[in-house]
C-alpha cells in the first residue's frame, strides 16, 4: 500500500437500484488482484454484501469499504446502496470520496435513484465519472441512456466510449481516449486492441477531437501546442484531463459489463491515470471558515463517516486521514466533546476483514475499533488543534411510525437499543413524544424502518411493533364568546371558592384592542408547541386580587394543553378576565385555578371552535406514464395540488397533503412507479380540518374519553 498521498484515489459507486454497482466492484477488485474469484450477489459470496440481511434482501443495504492496489496507485472504493431509504449511506460515503463513479442500467436509462444521488454529488462537489453498465443486457439502449444523462446530468458528459456491438452478444468497446477498439473473448477478461473499423472513424475522430479541447482548456501551454499542432499526447491529454476532472468541468463516460469482466480493466486504468488524488482536491472546509489540506507532515485530523456495532467487538469507526500521518497508539481529541481517543489498533477494510496496518497517511481511509466517544460527523485532532469538519447533512425523514412492544417491561429496552442503532445511522430519529404519549420513530421509508426492526430482532433480542402514530391536531376558535364558571366547594373548615367572567377570541397578529374593557395588563405568549395566548387583565374595582392572575392563566394553560374538543393542545386565542367574584376566607389558587378551566372550556364550546391538521408540502418526481395515477392517489388522500412541472424526463407534482393521509404514502408510491419515483416532504402549516373529518375526531375522542 501506497505511503504517497498523490499515489491514493477515493472512489464511490454510486446509483439505483439494480445497475450493477456490487457486481461490477467485484470484477475491479478481480481485475486489480485483490480477490482470486469473483464472488456473485446470487451466491451471496460478494466482498461488498457481507451481511446476512443483505444475502437474505439480495440487495446492497449498507456502505462498504474496500481497496486494490492498481499500478502505482492504491484505489480506495466504497459501494453504496440503490435504495433511497438509505440514502445516508451514500452522504456518508460521498463525504470522504473523491471521485463518484455513478453506474447507470443501460437496459433502465437514468433511473429516480440516481438523480437522488446526483444532487449529493453537486452539494459535495465531487468530480464524476458515468459507467453504462450492464451492455450485455437484451434491452441494453446506449444512445437512449447516454441521451438521457445529458437531458438530466447536462452537456459536460462527454462519452469516452461506446459499444460496437451491444446486447447478448456485446464483446466490444471502441475508445475515444486511446484510439483504439477493444474485443474481448466470450468469457471476459483481458480484451485484445484493435484498429478501429473504418465505418466508425469520423464519430471516433469527433468524441477524440472533444476530449482534446477539454484537455487543452486546461493548460495554457496545451492549448497553444493544440492550435499549433492540433495535437496532443497520451501523457498531455491525461494531465488536461485531470484538471478537468477535478473541477468537474467534464463527466467522462465509460461502459462495462461488470457480469462479463468486460470493461471494468479500462475504467480501472482510468482511474489511475486521470481520476484526481486527494491532493489534487481543494482544501477541507472548516466550520468556523478555515481549511485543512490532505498534507502528511502535518498535524494528524481524521473525520469519522461512518460507525457500526459489532458483536465481540464493540464499535467500529471507518474515517479518512484529512492530514497528517496516523499510527497505532497515537492519542486524538475528540472536537465535539473534548474526550482524547487513543487509536489503539488501525486496519484497513476489505469488506467485512480488516488488514492491519502501521500508519495511514493523508487522504487514506482506515478503519479502527473500539472507540468510547467518537461517532459518525466527529472530528479528531492531535491535542491543540483546533479543526472541527462541517458535518454531514442528512435528508429530513419521510416516515414515521408509533413503536410498541409486546411486554410494556422491553420498551425501556427497545428504546436503549434504538438509541444504539441511532448513533450508527443518523437519518433514524426516536422521538418520545409527550403530546401524543408515544414514542416515534422516523426514517427515510418503510424498507429503512423494516431494516430497523430485524436488527433489533437479530441483534438486541427485541421485539419492535408498528402503529401509526397519533396525529398532533390544534384547536383553535373562529368565534368569540362569553363564560363564567363558579367553583364552589365546601368540606368543613376553608373551603374553595372562584368566580371567573372572561371572553374568548380568535387572535392573530395585528388585531384590534378590544373595546369596552378597562385592560390593566396584557401577556401575549409564544405557545411552545406553537400559535400564541393573548392574555387581558381587564379587572377593576378589586373584584379578584390581582395575586390570583398567575393561577387563573395556569387554569387556562393546562386547559389549552388538552383541548376541549379532542384533547389537542390549542393556539391563537385571546383570553379576558374582566369580572368575577372572590371570598375572603375560601378562596385560593386552587379555587380560581378550577374557575379559570371551567371557564374557558365553556367559553370555547360556543366560539365556534375548529380543529387543525399538520399539512405537509410533498413534492414528487415521477415517470411521465405514472402521473394520473400518482394523481389519482394523492386526490384520495385529501392533498391540494398546488404545480406541476417536468425536471428532465420526470413530472414533478408540488402538492400540500395532511399528514394523517401520509402514512404508508412511500410504500404506495413505489408500488404504483414500480419504484421510480422519490418524494420528500416537509412541514407546511397547520390548516382546517373538513368538517366531516372534525366531527369524526371529535366523536371518536369523546368515546375513548367515556371508555
């Protein structure tokens, strides 16, 4: 392995489901020597799909690291899932890679999966290169696919190959880059050159003269040998292009039939000669502005991207060598709490085995155990530095479920254990909900949350249950109304008396004062679950001691927190208190306390009280074919179409949903797409709730209230 970091490149394969990704990394680490025998996703004997519930799904469910020494360079490569339920395995991935290879389904064109991943790869910046893959598929369309990533992905792809035959029969690839036209035999493997067939010169010429001219506007004195001799070398066009790699101002594109072994080598030669080293990648950024540059005489920093638990072992933390040279036994601080690690044991992955290693230098990525606070988006640093790396940004989830168990003893438990998995994966959340008096779990879609609940089941020896999580409703008031509510107790000794007079209003910004009231003091309150209280004071004449508004306000705060009509807490109302009655000896707070709820509960009965619903923006981007019936379902789901617009070869539908109708709603749309559309979804507002709906929720609430 390489001590150089100009000898090191950082590869991430990215795209949709089912375009080849693990397979294909299986035949680089093949043709680089790293594996005797190319393992299959079928056999379950993958170096990338280690785990069981990946043999179990047959599909890539985590990220994995691995490496092949090529040449002079060692080639660092991450594989990542298709599945947008994981999408934080591809963050995570993308934040340490230098270089994204994204695989496209020759026979599927450009997929939803990876435009998901595409924006990933803009945000972070990362130089690209596109493998049509799978040219040996029946179905497999070059020129449909290659047009498609233009459409989507724009005109800086510039294709360095194309098939001369493609299909079951594809067995060569004609190359732009090196002139040259590779045929490979039946089996894959080691392609023979040969000249170009005369038929194909002029489109080769074409794409060579196109590669020329990125090259050249590199490099001052490249371009000018180019206008003299419109002429560059092998080694002149590979310094141009790296360039212009690195600052993505092209996307090369290659095909492979990483099934068949063929073109795979080629890609791999590729990324030795031209893809960037990560000291050819501009500086870390920093989060209070500064940078660090992968330097190896430097002092050592390392970010963490990724941490699993495994049994036996403990926690493992896969990070990248930002600068400086790491060895065993060197002790870092943690930037985020200040706690010192010592790196007692470094290896480097391979899959699921881990190679011992003495040092790691700059830009390398590695692998160590059994670190006590160190978690994914942690930096470390030699002691005095100063350096804390921006932190990865991760998707907002786009389901929720209620969680329960069987044994109400094992939700401690579930919770420990979830908290656990939450640290390995930041796109879960667990939230202990104390307005719905639930514990909720997030995720990315039903698939992501299924995942959860096997491990738990596998790994911790519980049992998880889904619900649907109760919808947090408002209550509100159109109305205004008057009440006054008399609390009168007596027992023997003191006993308990309040009387309240107030009046109810719908309250929103920029109202009128009331009229008629002599107001003596006014409290408008941020609610902390959102909306506001406008409290009056409008007493005169001693009628209630002013000692008593703190338990009249909390009367009407416990009774705003459990509304009237279902329970949901309330907002945006306008409360005054302008009369009462109190005695000498039998009131107390608890009396005006009582009078204040009784009150205000009356009071909004007859206010014209309306309930709210959570809405949602959703925005959808969906095959052109599937629209009507994405449509249709989102019409039974009470959404408010608000655009519609394409993106590429998609229809992009903007629509305002209540989130009571969301659930399940990925499920849904993957049934209906087949799995070609992706959605995200956001708060919006709280809106009126229909009546018919309202006046089923405020039913079912009074049956549970009697039961």
């Amino acid at each position: 392995m390489s001590a150089n970091t100009k000898n090191l490149r950082n590869v991430v394969l990215l795209g949709h489901s089912d375009s080849g990704k693990t397979t294909l990394i299986e035949t680089m680490l093949y043709e680089g020597g790293a594996i005797k025998r190319r393992g299959s996703v079928e056999g379950q004997n993958t170096v990338s799909d280690n785990t069981d519930l990946e043999h179990e799904k047959g599909k890539t469910l985590f990220s994995h690291q691995m490496f092949v020494n090529w040449r002079n360079n060692k080639i660092n490569m991450i594989d990542t899932p298709g599945f947008d339920d994981f999408i934080g395995e591809v963050v995570s991935s993308l934040k340490v890679a230098d270089t994204a290879i994204i695989v496209l389904n020759a026979a599927n064109g450009v997929e939803v999966g990876t435009e998901l991943v595409w924006e990933y790869v803009e945000k972070y910046q990362t130089p690209a290169i596109f493998v049509i893959n799978q040219m040996d598929h029946p179905k497999a369309d070059y020129d449909k696919t290659l047009e498609q990533a233009k459409e989507r992905f724009g005109t800086k792809l510039l294709p360095i190959q194309y098939p001369y035959n493609s299909g079951p029969n594809f067995n060569s690839i004609i190359d732009a880059l090196r002139m040259v036209m590779y045929e490979f035999p039946a089996n894959g493997g080691k392609p023979e050159k040969k000249p170009i067939p005369d038929s194909e010169i002029d489109r080769v010429n074409a794409m060579h003269n196109a590669l020329v001219e990125i090259a050249a506007e590199n490099e001052e004195g490249l371009m000018e040998k180019y206008f003299e001799e419109d002429y560059l070398s092998e080694e002149e066009l590979a310094q141009g292009l790296t360039l212009a790699l690195a600052k993505q101002q092209f996307f090369p594109v290659f095909i492979t039939s990483g099934l068949k072994d063929m073109g795979s080598g080629r890609l791999m030669g590729f990324l030795d000669d031209i893809a960037p080293s990560p000291a050819e990648r501009p500086a870390r950024k920093l989060e209070n502005g500064d940078e660090v540059s992968y330097n190896s005489d430097d002092k050592t920093t390392i970010f963490i991207y990724k941490t699993i638990s495994e049994p036996q072992v403990g926690m493992i933390s896969y990070f990248k060598v930002l600068s400086g040279t790491l060895k065993p036994g060197d002790e870092l601080v943690n930037a985020e709490n200040g706690e010192t690690e010592r790196i007692s044991q470094l290896f480097v992955a391979v899959g699921k085995d881990r190679i011992p290693v003495t040092e790691l230098v700059a830009g390398d990525l590695g692998v160590t155990v059994k670190l006590k606070f160190a978690r994914s988006n942690h930096t470390l640093n030699t002691r005095g530095l100063d350096r804390k790396v921006r932190p990865m940004e991760f998707p907002e989830s786009r389901i929720r479920k209620a969680i329960y168990t069987d044994a109400a003893a094992d939700m401690e438990k579930l919770v420990t254990a979830l908290h656990k998995i939450q640290e390995e994966d930041p796109t879960l959340k667990v939230e202990q909900s104390a307005e719905l008096n639930q514990t909720i779990l997030h995720g990315q879609g039903q698939l992501h949350l299924d995942l959860v609940k096997e491990r738990l089941a596998d790994d911790f020896g519980v049992k998880m249950n889904f619900a649907d999580p109760k919808i947090s409703y408002r209550e509100t008031i159109t109305g205004t109304a008057d009440a006054d509510y008399r609390h009168k107790k007596q027992s023997g000794g003191n006993g308990q008396f309040g009387e309240i007079h107030l009046r109810v209003e719908n309250f929103y910004e920029g109202m009128d004062e009331p009229t008629g009231f002599n107001i003596r003091q006014k409290e408008i309150e941020e609610l902390p679950w959102g909306g506001k209280l406008a409290f009056y004071w409008c007493i005169v004449g001693g009628a209630i001691d002013n000692r008593y508004i703190g338990a009249i306000k909390k009367g009407i705060m416990q009774q705003m927190n459990d509304g009237p009509l279902t329970g949901s807490r309330c907002q945006n109302i306008r409360v005054i208190i302008y009369d009462g009655k109190m005695h000498s000896v039998d009131s107390n707070d608890i009396s005006f306390q009582l009078a204040a709820a009784g009150a205000f509960k009356e009071a909004f009965h007859q206010a014209t009280p309306q309930l709210l619903e959570p809405m949602f923006a959703v925005e959808i981007l969906c095959p052109d074919e599937d629209t009507g019936d994405v449509m249709g379902d989102l019409q039974t789901r009470r959404a408010l179409i608000s655009g519609m617009d394409s993106e590429s070869h998609y229809q992009k539908i903007l629509a305002d949903v209540p989130l009571a109708e969301l659930h399940d709603y990925g499920s849904t749309l993957r049934s209906i797409t087949g799995g070609r559309a992706k959605f995200n979804m956001k708060f919006a507002d709280y809106q009126l709730v229909p009546a018919n709906v309202q006046q089923a929720l405020i039913k079912k609430h009074a049956q549970l209230e009697e039961a």
